[in-house]
C-alpha cells in the first residue's frame, strides 16, 4: 500500500468516525442524556477514533446547540 493510499484510508475511518460519533451523540441528547455524559463519551470516543481537532470542535458545538434547544 502506498503512502498515498495508506493517507486516504486514514481520511476514510476519520470520516466514518466523525459521521457515527455526530449521529450516536445527537442520538444521546435527543433521548434525554446530559450535555455532560455526551461530551465526556465524545472525548473518550474522539481519541480512540483519532479524530482531528476541528472535526471534534465541530461535535462539540452540535452537543452545546442541541443542548441549548
């Protein structure tokens, strides 16, 4: 596999990982869960799936607007 493909598998999971962790956490708040157990597994979440830092900030944000709401 070349450096190239090995990069585009990386985005790849980043992705799939990013598109779950939006769907699983909007999922939590809409069901009841605390803004607070939803960031928390977000973190937890974020570094196994080895999210980068504006994808994660994006999360974050989703949790604070649909907890406001």
């Amino acid at each position: 596999m070349t450096q190239e493909e090995r990069d585009d598998s990386l985005q790849f999971n980043e992705n799939i990982t990013f598109g779950q962790l939006g769907t699983f956490t909007h999922n939590m708040l809409a069901f009841g869960l605390s803004k607070k157990l939803c960031s928390d597994f977000l973190k937890k979440q974020a570094v196994i799936g080895n999210l980068d830092e504006e994808k994660f900030k994006q999360l974050t944000d989703h949790i604070e607007q649909m907890a406001v709401e």
